[in-house]
C-alpha cells in the first residue's frame, strides 16, 4: 500500500505545505510567513524543523517506509526517525546523506496506534508512505489530552538522541499525551503572532517555558518582560479562558547565572519575573496558572548534563522529560479536571 504526499497522518505541525509530489510540514502558517519577521529569518527557519512532528497510523502492515526529502542542517545533527506505541519506542532508523528511502519495522501490536516521529532539527519533505502487508491503514481518532509547550532550544531539544526521546516526546509518551511542541531554538521572545497561533490551537494543556532566549539576547528588559509575559498569556486566555498553563522559568545555567545582560538583568530576575507574573495573573482571577522553577527539572546538581553550560546533553533531556513527567504534568492534568473551559 502507497499513500502519495500523506498529510492526513501528519501530526504536530501547525500547517501543510504542498508542492511538486510532496507535503512539508510547518510549526507555524507557512503561508503567514512575513507576518513572522525575525534577524535573518530565524524564527521561520526553526519552525520548518519537525521537533515533534510524527506520522500517526493504525495498520496491520510489517514494515513501513517513508519515501523523503531531507535537509540536515549540521552533519552532527541526530537524523533518527523513531516508532513507538504508546510510551515503548519500537524501533528506530537514521537517514543518511544521499538516501530517499526510510524503512522501520513495525514490530507492534495492529490495534494500537503508531507513531512514526520526525527528527527535532531536520526539515523533512515526504513524497510517499509505503505500508507492506497492509490489508489496512487507519489515520486513527486521536482522543488523547492535547498538549501544546512553547519555548526555546532547550524545548526545541536539537541534542536529543532520538525524536522520541525529547523531554516533550518523554514527558507526552508517559502521559498518554498528543503533542504539539513549539519550541523555536534562539527564537522564543514572546513574539504576539505565536501567541495568536497557539490562541488558535485546540488544546488541553498548555505549557509556556520562558526567559533563557530574553536574556541572552537582552530583547525584553526590567519595564518590558511582565507586561510581554501577561500580553501574552491573555491573548492565549481570549479563546482558552481555563485551560492549565504551566509557565517553567529557566534551568540552571552554570557560568552564565551570576552575569547580568545587556539590559543588566540576571536569569534569576527573569525567574522573578515569571513568578510575578504568574502570581499576579492570580490575584487577578485566573484560577488555572501555575509556575514551575526550571531548576527542578535540571538543576545545579545535573550541572554535568549541560552539553555547552547552557543546553542539556541527550541524557539531560531525558531526564527532563522524567521530571516534567512527575512534577509539571501531574499539576496540570488535575487542575483540568477541576476546571473546564465551559466553567
């Protein structure tokens, strides 16, 4: 069975785009695109890379493949296309220079659904998806919780080992979770078009992991950073006025945490600042906001797992992933049973 240019079982992305013989998926409207202005056409380069986009099926079939396009950005980029159902990864492949052709074992159970998840820091164009042995291939009704996370690289997880083994993918596996993950490497400045994009998602959950890319690149200062915060997390309450948000301040930093920026202020006082603002939001009647300090979920303690002081290694993520897992969701999925956007 071949099913040409599947954008039916794409997962994850914002939005489709359709060529000569292919679909590519887009973490943000590839059509708004120069609504989406940033230095040298960053923020648009990073949505392009599937950090989180999976193929989603139920089949009979033994083996799949996928017939792609495929751009690597670095040669020490991961290129691996991980399986899984459920929380168990199933199998795993890696794209090589010069090849077209992507094949995986589907060693699973037929009734259950796959996932078929694209790498965190390539751009992938596919042309066809080929099934062998199928009698039947289903797109699936997915019911899972919907879970949208939006943050920087440390979300975007391009030094993770395996797509599936990104902290959202971690975290999502173990939850039972439908994801979309908006994490933009360099490029997370509260910009107001993404908060419109995800205003229009449909979610359960969401989570907001904010200050590392402010601070570094000194874009929002002491008189900016809360009211961009707040206008932010508003637009988003216009059309989900009680939907958990979860808003994570930074990880721990090594070196970088003494070091005031540009506009002289510390990753400490950007943690303040998402702490205020979260407390703020309260008191002013948002019963559903809850702040979570990134140093909980990689902390002085793991300062080892920092690939570059900054970044999490593969291990680091994973153990993010963990974390979110038991401190950050658990919070979440109970405070959406107890309010509702009807409520």
């Amino acid at each position: 069975m071949r099913i040409e240019r599947p954008g039916f079982l794409i997962h994850g992305a914002i939005s489709l785009e359709y060529g000569d013989g292919w679909v590519r998926p887009w973490r943000l409207p590839h059509r708004a695109r120069v609504l989406f202005p940033s230095p040298d056409d960053a923020l648009f380069t990073r949505a392009e890379k599937t950090s989180g986009v999976r193929l989603q099926f139920q089949t009979d079939a033994t083996t799949v493949r996928l017939v792609l396009d495929y751009e690597q950005e670095a040669e020490s980029d991961t290129t691996t296309f991980d399986l899984t159902q459920g929380d168990a990864i199933l199998s795993d492949a890696s794209w090589e220079p010069g090849m077209s052709l992507l094949e995986l074992d589907l060693g699973g159970s037929a009734g259950q659904m796959y996932e078929l998840w694209l790498p965190t820091f390539g751009a992938v164009r596919i042309r066809a998806v080929e099934f062998d042995g199928a009698s039947f291939l289903d797109p699936g009704s997915d019911e899972r919780p919907r879970w949208l996370t939006y943050g920087s690289s440390i979300t975007h997880c391009r030094g993770a080992s395996s797509p599936a083994r990104s902290w959202p993918a971690t975290a999502a596996r173990a939850h039972g979770l439908h994801l979309i993950s908006l994490g933009f490497g360099g490029q997370c400045h509260l910009d107001g078009m993404v908060a419109r994009v995800i205003r229009d998602q449909p979610m359960d959950l969401l989570t907001l992991k904010l200050g590392i890319n402010v601070y570094g690149n000194g874009s929002l200062n002491v008189r900016s950073y809360e009211p961009a915060v707040i206008a932010f997390i508003q637009t988003i309450r216009d059309r989900h006025p009680s939907v958990p948000i979860g808003v994570i301040t930074p990880i721990w930093a090594s070196t970088q945490e003494p070091i005031p920026n540009a506009l002289g202020m510390t990753l400490n006082d950007y943690r303040e600042a998402d702490e205020r603002v979260v407390q703020t939001l309260k008191e002013f009647g948002d019963a559903n906001i809850h702040c979570f300090d990134g140093r909980d979920l990689l902390g002085e303690a793991e300062a080892e797992l920092l690939a570059d002081e900054v970044h999490p290694d593969s291990e680091g993520y994973e153990m993010m992933g963990r974390r979110v897992t038991e401190k950050v969701l658990p919070v979440l999925l109970r405070s959406r049973y107890r309010y509702s956007e009807f409520g």
